[in-house]
C-alpha cells in the first residue's frame, strides 16, 4: 500500500509533518495585552504570521484543524503525550503550562471582583468559551483515537488476507490445488538468489530507469531493454465459456496478424532462416516466428539468442491475457486442437526446457504444472512424463508423493515406469532427510520398498539398462536370472521401450548414490524370491504389460519429439519420422479446429519447363492450377505427410535441372562441319 493510501486512511493530510527545531518559534506578549486584543486574523479568517495567540505558526496550508482546538501541550520529537496524531502538531511553545493553571485561575477570580461588571461578563463568556472549546477537544480526541484502532485492525486484516505476515513457502496441509502455480517461482532470479545470493545475481544488472518502456508488469518474463518497443501485433485472447467453474479462453489473430501468419509460412517453405529474420524486422513480436527463429539458433549453438527469443515470445503472448485469465488458479483452460493456443504451449514447454539447463529445476517445475494445469485431461504434451523428473531434481518430494496420491485413482501413474520409479525414489529420499521424526522416517523407507518392488515386478526390463547406465555392473544371479536378463527387454512391447527409454535417458543420474543403489539391489533380492516361489502377482503384471503397451498415443509422440532425448527418438515408430516434424508445431492434432484458413497459392514450380510438371504430376498430393485443396487448402488437415521429404527433394531438384535442345545441337554441328558437303 502506498504512502498517500495510508494517510488517506489514517485522517493525515500533507504538510503536517513533524516540523524541525528551527521552525519553533517563541514570540512572548503581556497576558492583559493578549486578552485585551483578543485574536487578531489575517485576510481569509487566517493568523498572519508572527501575530495571533501567542505567535504560533501552524504549518497547516488548508487550516483544516483550528489552533484553539490544540490542546496546550509541548511537542516533543514530533510526538505528542496525549495520544493524538502526530501530523496536528502546532509549531511555538505556549506560556501557558499546567503548573501555572490554578494561580491563573486565583488571579481570574481577583480581577473579576475588582472589574466593573461588563468585564465580568465578557471574561464569564470567554471561560465558558474555553469549556466549550476543551470538550471539543475531548471528544474529537476519542474519536480519533478510535478511528486510528479502526485503521489499524484494517490494516491488520489487509496484512493477513495477502499473507505478508507468512513468510516461506505454504505448508501442504493448506490444501491447495495440486496445479496450483505460485507467481514467484516463476522467476528464476528468486531460485538463483537462494543458490548464490541476491548479490551475486543482482550484481550486474543497472537500476531501472524512470520511465516505463514496457506497458505492463508480466510474471512469465522480465522485459529486456535490449528487445523491440514493444506495440500490439494483432493478438488477443477471448472467453468462450465458463461452467463448473473452469474457464475456457482461445488466442484470437486479427486479420494484420493473419497475413504475417501466412508470410511466415511462406517463409518456412522456402527454408531459409534468413526469411522469417527479414519478417522479424517488419513484426518483431510474432510469435511463431520468434519460435521458429529460436529454434535455428539452438541449432547453431547460440543458446543466449534462443532463450532471449523465447522470453520475447511469452512476453508479447502475455500482453494479450484476457483480464480473467489466471496463471495461478489452475482453473483456466486452452485447448491445444486450435492452433492459436498453440504457441503457448511450446512457448512454455522451451522455457522450462531452458531453466532446467540453467539450473533452475523449482522455477521448471512450476512452468511444467502451469502447462498441465491449462489442459490436465487431454494433456497434450505429456507433462506427467516429466513433471516427477523435475520434482526430483528441485527436491520436493512431498509435492511428487502428494501427486501421486490424489491422481493415482483416476490416472492410473503407476502404470507410466517414469512415476512407478520415481515415486519410490522419493519416498526413500524423503527418509534420508534427519529433521523428520524417526516415525515419520521409518513409514518413508517402508513405502518407498514396497513401491519399487511393484515397480521391479511390473517393469523388470527396467533393472539392467539402469545400471548399464550408472556404471554398475550387476550381480551374476541378477544379470542371468530369466526374469531381469535381456529377455526382459526384448520382449517388452514398442511403446512401453519407448517409455522406459525415455525415463533412462533421462533420469538415469537421480540413482547414482552409493545409499539409493544399496537400497535397491536389497529389494532386487525381494523381488527374485517372490519370482522363484510363484508369486501370483507376477503372472499378473506380465498379462498386464502385454496388453497395455500396445501403442503410444500421439502426445506421447509429440512429447518425445521435443524432448530430444536421443534413446527415446530412436524408438519412435517409422509413421512418426517419416513426418515432415515443423517446430512451431510438432505433430499436430488429427482433430484441429480452424478459425481460418491460409488462401491458396499458386505454385512456383507449376511454371516451369515440361519436365518439372511432369514429374511432379507422379506425386500423390498433385493438384492441378486452379484446384482448391479439400478440408480449407494449405491450412487444412495435411494429407501424405509421408510424402513431405520426398516432394521437397523432387521440387530442388527440379529447380536445377535444365533439359538441353538436342536438334538445336545438331543444326550447330552440322553448320561447322564442311566435309560433309
């Protein structure tokens, strides 16, 4: 809360303040003079300065308090004995003081017997003035004193509705959102500064000029001096509908942003970066360009110039929020079949693949809830196969356990080998810790070896990559035994190596501790007991891997795409490579819904020689000059995405290939022989 609020609220107004020692003055008059003269005022009913009772000078431009309303009291230190506000202080020292009050008052009553009676009267009138005046004063000082009690509950509410008075992070037993995304573990600073400290971070970076660049204040990025100024591209974000107390919102492109969104496309068929640089220039807060161009930098090696491309691209996604649209709530919805939404996502997605290389594995994490939490059903980009990843590696493993718990009935996690691992791991992590309770520790490390004996009995084919990868080589009973040896792996179904893969390749490093490996290889030999004794529920989780694993949906795919993991990307399905793969949009839904479609465009290679259109008339998606394309044109569904690489290979080369006149030749040939005559 600002300064002027707080004044406003506690009665204060300016120029009220405590005044300094040198502008105390002390102006003596004769009391009978004083009396005699009465006050005297200025013009305006105001006391000139130097004159009027007992040369007091009130520091006061509006006049908003009455100087005989003052009560005749000392200031001292700007504060005052009798419990008034401190802003009402009247500057000059007043004659009279309360030990001199009853001799004055002796000295009254002789004058009056003395005086004729007309001065009688009128001194009779000014004690009765004064009464007046001090029961005034008297109650104008409970009210205030009352009104400020009543501004300081206030205050004291205010503090404890937005949780100043709460330092730290909120305990789980708060009963929060499991999606819940709090705003400043958004910002990596405030990780980094817990790592290495406030000055350490905030060393190099200049203090902020006065004038405001930018027009808002954002959560997902800081704005940078160094980008663009920043003016509204043409993209928005509007309320489709609210029931049951989620909110569905979609981006919107207006028709300036939809002909930049088809010169980008253009400029992605040419594939040549320098194209979509030459749009940046034009429309430098276009988002998929800024995607895209991010993109060909990483794979040059400039991760700086990516990372600052990405920022730009939230930043300008986050200007358009429509004012009801919360980051926070977990309440609000974006669904990924429109492309328009889209961009968002991945925006998100290559940030939190950027703060987990940074090192900032809690700042990650809460950008992996925020995009799970726009879309949890469907969960277009898989966040749960990474989202345990990222709590083990900022050590929360209380937020791990309690996802678990509250999805496990109605997501079935322990069917995914990344939260079937990962789960355990935290729940022996947990025990490790020495400030819980012996209680508390004992019930973790008896969780946590329950859980991945399921884990060992349900995925064995898991056991032998991992220690390939944490260079341990297993025990001879272990690496010959039928239930963990290489059968296991290979008669694993596609799509589950694929999960398994994708979980080793990267959280392969999480068990290298000599404590984790000790405790595992103890409940490895759990586990061979209960398969040499014919455990029933071996059988059981066999049947179960056979008949699940079949296929790996298409956000599984699209998962794996961008995560880069190279295991993983090999294990990928021959219909998933043969695809033409763009990174403003990896493998898009079967089911999109268009706003509007890209008009139609005429072919360059359509005007070239016979050759060319011949060739190109054998592709399966010709289409001759003129012919709409079904399903909206190039915007609509992509039909033969197989057949993207081949056409592409066909239209370069057609471009360089050039047919030679033969009979031309010929007639040259003959022209310059002469014996032939």
């Amino acid at each position: 809360m600002s300064r002027r609020a707080l004044r406003r609220l506690r009665g204060e107004q300016r120029g009220q303040e405590p005044l300094g020692p040198g502008a105390l003055q002390f102006v003596l008059h004769d009391e009978d003079d004083a009396e005699e003269e009465g006050p005297k005022r200025g013009p305006g009913g105001r006391h000139p300065r130097g004159t009027g009772k007992e040369g007091v000078c009130v520091n006061n431009r509006f006049e908003l308090i009455n100087i005989e309303d003052l009560e005749e009291g000392p200031v001292l230190n700007g504060e005052r004995p009798d419990g008034l506000l401190p802003g009402a202080v009247v500057s000059g020292n007043k004659r009279r003081s309360q030990s001199g009050g009853a001799d004055r008052k002796k000295a009254g009553e002789v004058a009056d017997r003395a005086a004729p009676p007309e001065q009688s009267n009128i001194s009779g009138k000014l004690r009765k003035k004064k009464k007046k005046q001090k029961n005034k004063k008297n109650t104008t000082g409970e009210i205030l004193e009352n009104g400020l009690e009543d501004i300081d509950r206030i205050l004291e509410r205010i503090e404890d509705s937005s949780g100043f008075n709460r330092p730290g992070p909120p305990p789980l037993s708060s009963k929060k959102h499991v999606l819940y995304v709090e705003h400043r573990h958004l910002n990596p600073d405030t990780e980094l500064k817990r790592y290495f400290g406030a000055r350490a971070v905030l060393g190099e970076q200049r203090p902020r000029q006065r004038q405001r660049v930018y027009p808002k204040c954002t959560w997902l990025t800081t704005p940078k001096s160094t980008w663009p100024r920043y003016t509204k591209p043409g993209l928005s974000m509007r309320l489709l509908e609210s029931k049951k107390g989620l909110s569905s919102f979609a981006f919107e492109h207006s028709e300036e942003y939809q002909q930049t969104q088809h010169k980008f496309l253009a400029a992605v068929e040419s594939m040549e970066p320098n194209n979509i640089v030459v749009l940046l220039q034009t429309s430098p807060y276009h988002v998929d360009s800024l995607l895209q161009l991010s993109d060909a930098c990483r794979f040059q090696e400039d991760q700086e110039m990516a990372r600052d491309l990405v920022e730009r691209a939230l930043y300008s996604m986050e200007c358009a929020f429509h004012p009801l649209f919360s980051l926070t709530s977990g309440t609000c919805r974006l669904d990924y079949r429109r492309p328009e939404n889209r961009s968002f996502y991945l925006a998100l997605y290559k940030q939190m693949s950027f703060l987990e290389k940074r090192g900032c594995p809690r700042t990650a994490l809460e950008f992996c809830k925020l995009i799970l939490s726009l879309e949890p059903d469907e969960d277009p980009l898989c966040m749960l196969l990474l989202i345990d990843h990222l709590a083990l590696r900022a050590r929360n493993y209380e937020y791990l356990i309690r996802l678990f718990q509250e999805w496990e009935a109605h997501r079935n996690l322990s069917q995914l080998p990344n939260f079937a691992f990962s789960v355990p791991l935290a729940y022996f992590l947990l025990s490790q810790q020495a400030d819980l309770p012996e209680q508390e520790l004992s019930s973790a490390r008896e969780q946590a070896s329950v859980l991945i004996r399921q884990a060992l009995t349900m995925f064995p084919g898991v056991l032998l990559p991992l220690l390939e990868y944490c260079s341990v080589r297993p025990d001879a009973a272990v690496a010959t035994h039928r239930f963990f040896g290489p059968e296991a792996e290979i008669s694993q179904p596609p799509a589950l190596s694929q999960l398994v893969s994708l979980y080793l390749g990267r959280s392969h490093f999480l068990w290298k501790e000599p404590a984790t490996m000790s405790w595992l290889e103890e409940n490895v030999r759990e586990v061979l007991q209960a398969v040499d004794s014919g455990d029933p529920a071996v059988a059981a989780c066999e049947s179960r891997r056979k008949m699940l694993y079949q296929r790996a949906p298409r956000n599984i795919h699209r998962h794996v795409v961008l995560s880069e993991v190279k295991e993983a990307v090999a294990a990928l399905p021959p219909d998933v490579t043969t695809q033409s793969v763009m990174g403003f949009d990896p493998l898009p839904p079967l089911d999109t819904i268009y706003s509007y479609v890209r008009p139609e465009r005429l072919s360059p290679v359509s005007h070239g020689n016979t050759i060319a259109l011949f060739f190109r008339s054998l592709l399966p998606n010709y289409t001759m000059e003129g012919e709409r394309l079904e399903d909206g044109g190039a915007g609509g569904p992509n039909h033969n995405q197989g057949l993207n690489r081949l056409m592409l290979a066909v239209r370069d080369m057609m471009a360089n290939f050039h047919f030679h006149d033969v009979e031309a030749a010929r007639e040259d040939n003959l022209e310059g022989d002469g014996e032939w005559d």
